[in-house]
C-alpha cells in the first residue's frame, strides 16, 4: 500500500494570504501546506480521501493519473470544492467515479453541487459521479474500508481505515466504538490544527494524548495552521510520532 499526503493544511491553506508570521514566510517547504488530502494506492486501485480546494495542484504534483473512488469525510468547503476536478478523470479514464460518505455528508455534497447530480445536461461537461451513503465497512473491489466516525465539533463525521492505515482529519473527539476499530494500526494520520485548544479541532497535546491511546506504530500529524512551524513541532512531539508535509509518502502492508 502506498499512501501519499496530498496536502496537510488547514482551511486556510498555509502560508495565509496576507500573513507574515514566521510560518507563513518561512522558507522551510515542510510549511508550505494545501488543504489536506491523502491518496491511498493498493491492489491496484487509487483512492482518494476528500477533493480538497487544491487537488488540480496536488494532482499535477504527484503524476496521479487515475482516480478509481473518493471517499469524503464530510462536507466541509476545503474538504470537498475541489469537486469539479474529476471531471478530468473522466475524461481521461472514461469512467464515472464512485464516491462515498456519511448520509449527511452524501446529502449536503448534492445540494451544494446540485449541478452534478440534478441529471441535467451542461455544456462543457460535469462530473460524472456515483454516490452513496455508507454506514459501515464495505468491500469496494477486495478492499476492506471501514468508515470510522468521530467528531467533528458537534458533527458527527467519518475518518477512514484501510489496512493498517488509519485517517483522520477534522477530529475533535473519538468514541469509544471507534477506538476499538482502531487497534493494531502501522498508520495513524491525525488531525492537530494547533497548540491552543480548539472546539472543531484536537490540539497537539490532545493528538497525542488519543495517539497513547491508540497505540499506532506511527503517527502523523495533518491539518496544521500556521501556528504549527515544522522543525520546531518536530522537537517536542514524542516518539513515534511526526508532523505532516505536503508529498509525505509511506509504503505499507496491503491488508
């Protein structure tokens, strides 16, 4: 299994427009952060979590040349505006792409883009999408995806499993039923969107306090604001766990 961090900013994006903090006109490029995504490829399959604001770039980046099914994670705007841009794997791989999520999310992503999915004929061309509410583990093509639900604020949304790579972004609290899907990962990407405490979003303290829990072999952490600067978050996360850069690639087990 490869597993590619597509971006891992917040909303924002990180440098922020206007901003001249250190982050923000560092030239680390560890703190040059798109809205966060993650590309998941095995048994010949490429998965996509989320269509960030930023997947044209984070596409042309990575050479990803084929999108076999997007799994969404809600409906938030840097999680799903992005949208538009399969249309272009449409065209080049000649086939509708099958996406998933929570009900709710499934629900909010067609009024949002009613466009797409109001059966009605647009010039130029439209995405051509399948999608489907899911509220359990399922099977698409031999791999096992297990939806995993956390909150989000007071939102209940969906991180993902697949194999022993674990993903979740926006996460500020996991249930206990969740922590039990969670066991005995090689891969646990989380969500630290800063030092200070926020009520949509796990601090770092928090994020490391639920990775003790968990117990992955690794743990990452994504969807970081300026506030979070790479080489100095580096130094004070324990072991076995780092943060996020844009183009962080990991080979795993295939499940």
């Amino acid at each position: 299994m490869r597993v590619i961090i597509l971006g891992c900013g917040t909303a924002t994006g990180v440098p922020i427009i206007g901003c001249n903090c250190s982050t923000c006109t560092s030239n680390n490029p560890k703190n040059k952060r798109t809205r966060t995504s993650v590309f998941v490829q095995t048994h010949k399959k490429n998965i996509l979590i989320d269509t960030s604001t930023d997947l044209r770039f984070q596409a042309l980046s990575h050479d990803i040349r084929r999108i076999d099914a997007v799994l969404y994670t809600h409906s938030h705007a840097d999680h799903t505006h992005g949208i538009d841009e399969l249309r272009t794997y449409n065209f080049v791989n000649k086939m509708v792409i099958p996406c998933y999520g929570n009900p709710q999310t499934v629900s909010t992503i067609k009024m949002n883009f009613r466009y797409i999915f109001d059966g009605s004929y647009a010039a130029g061309g439209k995405p051509q999408l399948e999608i489907t509410s899911v509220t359990d583990e399922f099977d698409f093509h031999g791999i096992r995806i297990t939806p995993i639900e956390i909150h989000h604020a007071d939102w209940q949304i969906f991180g993902y499993r697949i194999g022993k790579m674990a993903y979740l972004t926006d996460c500020s609290g996991i249930p206990e039923k969740s922590v039990k899907k969670l066991r005995g990962l090689d891969l646990l990407i989380i969500d630290a969107l800063r030092y200070t405490p926020h009520s949509a979003h796990f601090s770092v303290d928090q994020a490391v306090e639920r990775t003790r829990i968990i117990e992955p072999r690794l743990a990452v952490l994504t969807h970081m604001g300026h506030e979070l600067e790479y080489d100095e978050l580096s130094r004070v996360l324990p072991e076995g766990m780092m943060p996020a850069y844009d183009g962080m690639e990991f080979e795993l087990d295939e499940a």
